[in-house]
C-alpha cells in the first residue's frame, strides 16, 4: 500500500471528494481561526479593562488612604 505525504493528493481518496487545503489551512490558519482569534482578542481587552479599573480604584483608595495620614506630616 502506497503512503501518501502530500495532504492534497491522498491515496485512495479518488479525485475531487476531498477539499483542497490551502497552506493557511494545513497550518490551521484558516478562516475559522481568525473568529477565533478575534474573540481572544476582545476577551483580552475585557480582562485588561477591568485589571486598570481595579487597581484605578485601588490606587484612589490608597490615595485617599494615604492624604488622611500624610496631611499632618506635609505641614510640619
């Protein structure tokens, strides 16, 4: 029996009953993969936006925190 090494010439496939593959395609970079990369892309800008507004919010407390105590020292 005769191996094939070339997916778009498979051995006992016959002509035309399989779709020929891009090279974008046999790296798995075809069409499908740029939605998927696209929804990565928004679910990261997601996770960052709300990474900033936590430590926004942590840096304003530690402000705050930091104005109650540092007041008396900042006069003397």
């Amino acid at each position: 029996m005769t191996v094939s090494k070339n997916i778009n010439n498979p051995v006992g496939q016959g002509g035309g009953q399989r779709k020929r593959q891009s090279r974008a395609e046999r790296q798995n970079n075809g069409p499908h993969r740029n939605l998927d990369r696209r929804g990565a892309a928004d679910q990261k800008a997601e996770l960052v936006r709300k990474m900033r507004e936590k430590a926004a919010a942590a840096e304003a407390a530690a402000g705050q925190a930091g104005d109650a105590t540092g007041d008396d020292t900042a006069q003397s």
